[in-house]
C-alpha cells in the first residue's frame, strides 16, 4: 500500500475518529447540521463471528455510520444490545461521546504486537467487511480516555473508505443517510 491512503489520510497514521451514539439517526443529523460532515454511510447490525473482548468471546451487535468532514473519517457507532463489550464499558464509565482514534496499518497483528510491547492490551478485535481485522487497544484508560483502534489498510477497506470521502466533496446536503455497499 502506498504512504497515503486514497482519502488522504497517512498510512500509520490517525485515519478515523469514532463516537459511541444512544441514536444513530440524530447523531447523523447533528453532524450533518451542525458540523456539514457527510453524507453517512450507515451498516446495519455488524455482529461478525469471532470476535473477542477482553480475552472472551464477544457477541457484541452495533449498527455504525461512516461519513468524511474533510479528510478526516468520521464513525458514529450505535450499540444495539448490553453484551459485554468496549463500547458499554466506555458508555459505562462516561457515557456517550468519543470512543476512540483509527490507526490505518498495513499489519494490525504486527503494530498490536508493537503496541503490546508498550504496554497496551488487546480490548476488542473483530472481523470486518472491508477485510482483515480491527483491534482496540487499551493501556489503562481506554474507556476513560478513549482506546487506539487499528485499522486493516487493504484494498477493499481503501477503496471503500475513498468512495465515502468522494461523496464528501462537493457534497450538496442531499440524501444524507446512505447504505454502506
């Protein structure tokens, strides 16, 4: 992959910001409204099979929007059960709000080794529909602070997350709510 990906943001570097929501539809339009981020693309009920959280299996279901305010990818992440997970444990500490920042990288399992060697554990991981697998990190204040995502840069993830930015550009308002695929 090359140094940047195709919306701009640097490999290795801060990709995304996300946002744990009580509603996914008014957090679209507060940001819609209020920061003129978007159009969102929203996927409906991501519960992928595998994943962990905190070392346990994790049957965690969210629904979650993505939408670009520049170059920067905005994630609005809806929790849409109780089941253990970092976003309730974050809901549950401080309630709603910033959840955590996305690292693009090229090897998650070798950037979460190199986390892990600082300290940082593995909270969360996950299979996504874009390929590969996420990882949320944690060193001690994750859910206070907000935890370190990575994110799997592959060719589907790259050019998935491109559309979206180019939706962005010139954007004229209309039709804000947008299907993922």
């Amino acid at each position: 992959m090359a140094g940047e990906l195709g919306y701009g943001q640097p490999m290795g570097g801060v990709a995304q910001t996300a946002y744990i929501v009580p509603d996914l539809h008014e957090a679209i339009q507060h940001w819609v409204r209020d920061m003129r981020a978007g159009p969102f693309f929203v996927l409906p009920h991501l519960l992928s099979p595998g994943q962990t959280y905190r070392g346990e299996e994790s049957r965690a279901d969210v629904t979650l929007a993505m939408g670009f305010a520049g170059h920067m990818m905005i994630e609005l992440i809806q929790p849409l059960d109780d089941n253990p997970s970092v976003y309730r444990e974050t809901r549950e500490l401080r309630g709603w709000g910033y959840h955590h920042l996305g690292i693009a990288c090229a090897d998650v399992d070798a950037t979460s080794r190199d986390y892990q060697s600082r300290g940082y554990v593995e909270a969360y991981r996950a299979a996504v529909p874009t390929g590969g697998e996420v990882v949320y990190l944690d060193n001690g204040t994750g859910a206070q602070l907000g935890f370190i995502e990575l994110l799997p840069v592959t060719p589907g993830m790259d050019e998935t997350f491109t559309r979206f930015w180019e939706a962005s550009r010139d954007w004229d308002g209309s039709d804000p709510v947008r299907p993922f695929g």
